[in-house]
C-alpha cells in the first residue's frame, strides 16, 4: 500500500476532520486519504469511529440545507465490512471522564480518544495536533504523516 497505511495498523480509529477529508474531498491530503481508503477497500485495515462523530460531521450539511452532503455523510458511515460506526457507552464515558481530569482535552476529543482505546485501535488517525497529548493511544497526524 504506502507509508500511512503502514503507520496506521490494521484497526484505525478515524476522527471526525478525516471523515470530513474522505467524504466533502480536500486537495492537500488527497493522496493519504485515497491511501487509507484503498486500505479499507482491500481489507487490509478496518476503520471504525464512535457514534458521536454522526452529529459532529452533520452540523454543517444541516445549517447549509444540504441534503445532499448529508446523505453522503451518513452513507460513508453506514457500518461495512471496512468500517465501524461503534456506540457511546459507559465505559467509553467513564474513560472520557478520567481523560478529560487528567489532560487537557475537550469532551468530544476524550470520547474519541476513549473509543479508540475502549474498541482496540493501532492507531487514532486526526489532523488535529491536541490529540497527542492522548494517553495509551497510537495518534497520528495526518498533517505530520502526509509531510513525511
């Protein structure tokens, strides 16, 4: 495959931003996008993201009426054989919690983090640079990938 793919692991947590590259297309990562979605397709990783990130992904498609962006949001959701759309529990509440005492992480970054952790996750795939700062989590910045 590449070299993203090779960072990543066979079971990659995707943040709401790569969702958002995959499915509404951003120039400057096209390659690792295409990279992580040839992944998906060919079985060589699974990807998964929490429940949450439906309504982080839904807020703009939903303020422009756009029916449209909406539908392909959700449908790049829709759970597969390459990807996971995994539930908010408890645990995945009580582990948020316990990050967001112990960092600096907002709610829906510790959720995220806690998900990836709580599911199994080789590695937790953002473009944003906080989520480093996650505890036992494999974080990768796409940003900082891609420019390798």
């Amino acid at each position: 495959m590449g070299p993203l793919i090779d960072v990543l692991g066979a079971r990659v947590y995707l943040d709401a931003n790569i969702i958002v590259y995959a499915v509404e297309g951003f120039e400057a990562y096209a390659e690792p996008i295409n990279e992580l979605l040839g992944g998906m397709d060919s079985g060589k990783l699974v990807a998964f993201s929490s429940a949450m990130t439906l309504a982080e992904v839904l807020v703009k498609p939903k303020q422009d009426h756009d029916a449209y962006l909406e539908r392909a949001f959700k449908a790049f959701l829709r759970s597969s054989r390459a990807f996971e759309l995994l539930p908010v529990t408890i645990d995945v509440l009580e582990k948020a919690a316990e990050l967001r005492a112990t960092t600096k992480l907002k709610l829906p970054d510790a959720i995220h983090v806690a998900t990836a952790v709580a599911w199994g996750a080789t590695s937790l795939l953002t473009n944003d640079r906080a989520l480093r700062m996650a505890p036992d989590c494999n974080v990768v910045v796409l940003s900082e990938a891609h420019s390798r």
